[in-house]
C-alpha cells in the first residue's frame, strides 16, 4: 500500500483528482470505480475544473457507481444518483449510458444485483476504484461482519452507518436501512483503487485499516491484500498512524 501524505482535505482532493486525470490520459476508455459522500466532493470539483480547463475528456469513461440507498427514488435528493448528477455528472461530458447505479428501487434486487456484477466484468473490469471510509471502517456499504467473499449483494445498513448519514436526512428515521453495494471482492477486482480518508473522525478507522488484522470487522483491512493501492490521508486522519515514529518507516512507499 503506497500512502500520501496531505495537509487537508483541499490537498487530498486535488491529489486525487491528479491520479485520476493521469489514468484517464493513459486510457480515455478507463472504467472508474465511484463513492459518494462527503470524502470525494472536493475531487469531483477537482476534476470538473480540469474538464472545463480541456485538461480531461469522459467521453469514453465508463463509470460504476459502489452503492444505492433502497427504496429511494433517483431523483430523491439524498439517492446517490442525485448526488452524482449535481456533484458530478451534469458538469462533464459523460455519456448517459455509460454511467451505472445500482438501481435501488427494481422489484427484484437479487436479479439486479447479479446484472450488476455482469455489467463490471462485461465492461472489463474496474481500471481506478475511489473509496472513502465509514466511521466503522465499511468500504462501499461492507459493513463490520461482511464476508470478504461477497460480491455486488443487498446489505442492511450498520446503526453507526445510519446514525453517520442521518446529517444527510430530516430525521434518522427517514434514512434507509438497506442499500446494494458493490461486495469486497468486486472492489478487491479493480486493477487499481485510491483510499481517501479526512478529518479526525477517520483516524482511528484508518490505523486500523492500514496497520490493523485483517479482519471483517473492520472491512477496509482487506485492502493490505490488494496490490495496487494508493492510500491519501490528511493530516487529521493519518494523526494515530504515527504515534511510534518508526512505524512511519514501515508506511511510507
Ligand atoms: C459512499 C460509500 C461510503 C462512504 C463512507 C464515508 O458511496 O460507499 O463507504 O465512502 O461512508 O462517507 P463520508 O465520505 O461521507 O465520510
């Protein structure tokens, strides 16, 4: 695991959006691997500004959304195809039909998570995977218990989850209980994936994803097996990475 170290939030959005840029320009047909939340805001703004400069073109971008709320139709507000339209979509110049969320709201959500999986792999497979990471050290919606075998399924969301996102929502009531997510071994198939974390609130989940046992309980350390990851932390969130300097020795790549 290679990790960056960041001043803040603003830095770790721009390096992400850099490495982003840079797969596009190695491959304008990349398939990207998205996350919502607050965590990839910044990047999004990041690479809308090198689209409008004629840094980057999306024409050819294929895209795979990690995961959809349940039950909330996709122009509700707080549905993460809402979000990705306004935060992202509508400001370049991707294709409609090239963009994939799973669809929270079809009747039969097994057969939709199965056709989801169909559509990575016939797609070739995600080339860049973005993630962020829950307070409770879920990645996509994997929360703590999920079976690292899983691929794309229907999971019911962690209280702490809910309690994070309630911000998002009128009422922690009103936030959904289930969701579909992308399983660990999809997000384990992407060529490459970048790990954001910022802010105090994620450091313990990052030292425990980064130096921890790799464990379902805490589902981000599954990503010490992958091969090519770029983790880029911010000074806050890497804050309980070194406490023992010469574990930095041991991080650093
Ligand atoms: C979002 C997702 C989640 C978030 C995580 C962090 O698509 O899959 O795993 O990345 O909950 O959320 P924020 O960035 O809001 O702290």
């Amino acid at each position: 695991m290679k990790i960056i170290h960041v001043d803040d939030y603003y830095e770790m959005s721009k390096r992400a959006a850099e490495i982003v840029s840079n797969q596009l320009k190695l491959k304008p047909d990349s398939v990207l691997g998205l996350a919502t939340g607050d965590t990839p805001l910044g990047m999004y703004r990041e690479l809308i500004k090198k689209y409008k400069g004629a840094h980057i073109d999306f024409s050819k971008v294929k895209t795979f959304n990690l995961d959809e709320y349940c039950n909330l139709n996709k122009n509700n507000k707080q549905s993460y195809s809402y979000y990705m339209r306004e935060n992202f979509f509508k400001h370049i110049n991707i294709s409609r039909r090239n963009i994939n969320i799973p669809n929270g709201m079809a009747k039969d959500i097994t057969k939709e998570t199965f056709e989801y999986e169909r559509k990575i792999i016939n797609s070739g497979g995600i080339d860049l995977q973005i993630l962020g990471i829950g307070t409770n050290g879920h990645i996509g919606f994997n929360e703590p218990q999920v079976k690292f075998e899983a691929l794309t399924h229907m999971v019911n969301l962690d209280k702490q989850t809910i309690r994070d996102n309630a911000r998002f929502f009128n009422s922690i009531e009103e936030v959904p209980t289930k969701a579909i997510s992308m399983g660990i071994k999809t997000i384990m198939h992407a060529r490459k994936i970048i790990l954001l974390a910022s802010g105090i609130k994620k450091a313990h989940v990052v030292y425990k994803s980064i130096y921890g046992e790799i464990k379902p309980t805490m589902p981000a350390s599954v990503l010490q097996l992958h091969q090519n990851v770029i983790c880029i932390v911010d000074k806050e969130a890497s804050s309980k990475l070194y406490l023992n300097k010469s574990i930095r020795f041991l991080g650093g790549n």
